[in-house]
C-alpha cells in the first residue's frame, strides 16, 4: 500500500540576498510561524484613563523614561530575516550584535541598541532576581495571594490590582521579554515588577534580557512571534524603507486593546470606565481615578494591593454595556437577593391577606440576606487591611476602610430599619382589622 506523501512547504526567502545555508535553515524552521504585532505604550489611552503619570514613573524606575515614547509596526520580512541572521557577540569588547537587513549585514553595539531603545545607561549590572521566598513574598504583597511556585501558569497578570503595574507588565511582556499576549505571570517576570519598586535601587538589562527572547526564538519551532516591532526599531535606525507586509492589528496597549482582553469595561450611560480584576473580569476600579484617591505607587509593595473603590469587594454595578457584564464572580450573585414569586393560585390577588405576608416574609428573609452579607463584607475588607500590614510590617501599610465603604454599610443598615418598621406597621394594621 503506497504510503501518502507529505506536501512539502515551500520557503518564500522574500527577496532576501546573501543569506548562508545555516540562515536559510534557520529561515525555513521560522517561516511557518506567525508573526505577532508588538504593543507599545499608548500614552493618549493612558492620559484618558487617568494612568499616564504613574505608568511613566514605573517605566522610568526601571530605566525606560523614553521608551513610553516609542511605537512602531511590525513587518513580516524584517521580523524573519533579522530573526534568521541573528549573532550575539557578548564577549567581544564592546559587546555587539550581527544581523541581516535588506540583505545587508549590520552591527550594534548594546550600547547603540540602548540608544535605540530609550533605554537609560545606568544600574543594569547590579540587578539580582528575587529568591522563590522573595517572589512569593512580593507577590502576596502585590496581589494579596500565595504565588504558585509549583505552576507558575495559574499565577496571572489579571491577578494583579494595580493598574500601572499591571499595563507595565503587559507592555514587557510584549517587547523586551518577546513573549506577545502571554498572560501568565513566571517567577522572573516578578523579578522585573519588583525593580519598579523604591527598595529596589538596579535596573534589569533590558537589552540582555531582549536578545536571550531572540535566541529562544531562533532556536523554538513552534509558537508566535511577537518582537516584530523591536526589529522595524532597529531599521529605522539604518533609514531603511519599511516593506509593504505590514501584520495587522494594534501597535499599542490602546484603550480599544484593553476593552478587547476585558481589562477595561466602558459604561455608556455613565461615561466611566471601569478596571476589572482576575480572569474572571470583576469590576473593581473606576478610571480615571478619583483626585482624592490617586494612584499609589509605595513605599512598599503592599501598596500596590489597592482596594476596591466600587463601595466593596467586586462589586459589579447596575447599569453594564459590556460582554464582560455576564462574567459574574460567586459573590456577586450571592448579593444579588433572589426575587421569587409564589404561584397566583397559592397567594390570591395582589391586594389578599395571603399575598400581603408572602411579600412581607420575602422581604424580611432578603432583608436577613443582605446584613449577612455586609457583615461578612466587613470581616473580609478588615482582614484585608490587618493582613496588608503583617505583609509590609511598615506603619504605614494598615490602611483602614475608606469612608465611603463604612457609610454605605450604614445606609443598607438604615433602610432594612425602615423596611422593617414598615412590615411591623402593616402588621399591627392588619392584628387590628381582624379584631375588630
């Protein structure tokens, strides 16, 4: 029986001149993967999201003030051949690289490379990464929760409250780390977080850490590429004319991208956006943030575990326009006091005796509803600070519950009185009815 012949795929160079026999196979190990657009910084979608201030302070803590500034596409053609052709020459002195554009072979130095990247020249050769106590630590500061170390993949970067943080990271992933829409969260991932913070005083070499993602590019036979963009970089440093096979989709972290991958939600009828939290997307900040109530980016890690300002933990508003809307955390539907009604044959008309007490007694078991759960609303936001301040052990790191989450407790206090005092007049109304 004739076997079936495997169809070959045939290797498009693109025009590419004086390639070697071992670019060209690195070419053809790359040519079936796709290629990802990078994302950079937007910083119009920060500025109308009330972010842009304290995105830029995290990414000039970590020596890429300028990079905030930087975008660029991504092409098909720069991405393989640059990929194909790429020589790293860490012991030469100084270090450099080699690699193909246009079929020429170029050279940069790290320090030219710095240059091209926004990145600043200082700090990067005392940078340590944090020990796996120490990422478990940061990371129960930062999110409130136990890092995973025995699967760093269930460790997300949804899990992470703090805005900034979070875009930052994102905005890594994407460039210098050549990991594209990664969303996950491996240990030396927090390393990086954790240089963004003030007792961190180093920088990661940021150039050093981009070349280690191209080799384990060059070498993967499989997966996306995503570094594109940091390639088309190094092109417009030579003038070269961009190519026509531009890949599509966004070149930044823009407001439409984050709405897309539900970090974000709009509400129409209110004008605001709101900041959602884990994988399952629940509403927990609203953008821009309030001027009472910026952004805190320290002194200690702690502080970037923010609290809810929805007036309680994952609390979804009303008024929802978007698909995320549906993704509803356990809590939520638990508040949502259920609204059963009797069958008409059992209770009679809405204006019987039989009714009147149906709809008392559902009141009164919702009402009974609705205090277990602001009670146990308050043990949890309580926790929460006590917590924050063991894990800092800082004076400044208890913070008590805000003001706004104390007076609406007291306001769903006042109105179940109110209820009741209803229910106890109808009541009496009623005893004196039928006595009479």
């Amino acid at each position: 029986m004739a076997s079936k012949k495997q169809k070959k795929t045939v290797v498009d160079f693109m025009g590419c001149k004086n390639l070697s026999l071992e670019h060209k196979e690195t070419w053809k190990i790359l040519y079936d993967r796709s290629i990802l657009g990078t994302k950079f910084v937007d910083t119009d979608s920060l500025d109308e999201l009330g972010l842009k201030s304290a995105v830029k302070e995290l990414f000039d803590r970590i020596g890429l003030t300028a990079f905030c500034e930087i975008q660029a596409p991504t092409f098909r053609r720069f991405t393989l051949e640059f990929l194909a052709t790429l020589e790293i020459h860490k012991d030469d002195d100084p270090p450099r690289i080699t690699f193909h554009l246009e079929g020429e072979e170029r050279e940069l130095s790290f320090a030219q490379l710095r240059e091209i990247f926004g990145i600043a020249e200082t700090g990067h050769e005392e940078f340590r990464k944090l020990s796996d106590r120490e990422v478990d630590g940061f990371w129960k500061a930062i999110s409130g929760q136990a890092y995973p170390l025995s699967n760093e993949k269930s460790a997300k970067n949804a899990d992470i409250p703090h805005p900034g943080l979070r875009y930052v990271h994102r905005v890594l992933t994407s460039t210098f780390l050549c990991k594209g829409e990664q969303t996950h969260l491996p240990r030396a991932d927090l390393s990086y977080l954790w240089a963004m913070m003030t007792e961190c005083h180093s920088h990661p070499d940021w150039v050093e850490i981009f070349l280690n993602g191209c080799k384990k590019h060059q070498g993967a036979a499989s997966g996306n590429i995503p570094l594109g963009g940091m390639v088309t970089l190094l092109a417009r440093y030579f003038q070269i004319e961009e190519p026509k096979d531009r890949v599509g989709g966004e070149i930044s972290i823009n407001i439409e991208f984050m709405k897309a991958c539900d970090m974000i939600v709009f509400i129409a009828e209110d004008g605001e956006y709101i900041w959602t939290l884990g994988t399952n997307h629940h509403y927990y900040l609203r953008l821009p943030p309030p001027e009472e109530r910026p952004l805190p980016l320290g002194p200690t890690p702690a502080h970037f575990h923010i609290h809810s300002d929805m007036n309680g933990l994952f609390r979804v508003p009303e008024r929802v326009t978007s698909r995320a809307a549906t993704r509803v955390s356990p809590a939520v539907e638990a508040r949502a006091a259920p609204r059963v009604s009797p069958p008409a044959e059992e209770v009679g008309p809405s204006n019987s005796s039989d009714f009147v007490q149906w709809r008392d007694w559902r009141e009164k078991m919702e009402d009974m509803l609705r205090e277990t759960l602001d009670n146990t609303r308050l043990s949890v936001e309580v926790s929460r600070c006590v917590n924050r301040f063991y894990l800092t052990r800082h004076p400044d790191g208890y913070v008590e519950p805000s003001k706004e989450f104390y007076d609406e407790l007291a306001a769903n206090e006042q109105a179940r009185l109110a209820r009741r005092a209803v229910r106890e007049a109808r009541s009496c109304g009623a005893s004196s009815s039928s006595d009479s």
